[in-house]
C-alpha cells in the first residue's frame, strides 16, 4: 500500500479504513477478551461485488490448543 498505514473512518472496535483502488492492506488486531469459539467476528469490503473475491468471511478467536466451533443455528454453512 505505497507504505503508507490506511487512516480509520471509525475509531474503536468495529474500524472502517478507506483503501484504494489497486492497494493492498494488512490488518492486524488483538484479542485480549475471552475467547468463543462459536461466535465468529466477520469483516467484510462495503462494495458488495468483492464478495466472491475473499473480501467477506467471518473468524473465531480461539485459545491456544483450541478449535473453531459451529455458530448455534448455522451448522453446515
């Protein structure tokens, strides 16, 4: 991303960063609370299209040693 950090739109946990056309960006972030298994964090691109190109997709935080589980309702999605 020409080396430049992308600026927030939104401060706090639920962060909007604007990126543009042909740029890459990396996101690193930490989990300090518990974790669960079952409830995934999604993040997802506002231009619905990018949907197939791995711009949406959901994540569990797990401990060290742990596995994903299923969110309740969803199982086999």
């Amino acid at each position: 991303m020409d080396g430049k950090r992308p600026e927030p739109a939104l401060r706090g946990r639920k962060d909007t960063v604007a990126v543009a056309m042909g740029s890459t960006v990396r996101i690193a972030l930490r989990f300090d609370g518990p974790s669960d298994p079952d409830t995934p964090y999604m993040y997802h691109c506002h231009l619905l299209s990018h949907e197939d190109e791995v711009m949406m997709g959901q994540f569990v935080v797990v401990d060290k040693g742990q596995r994903a589980g299923a969110p309740p309702g969803h199982a086999g999605h």
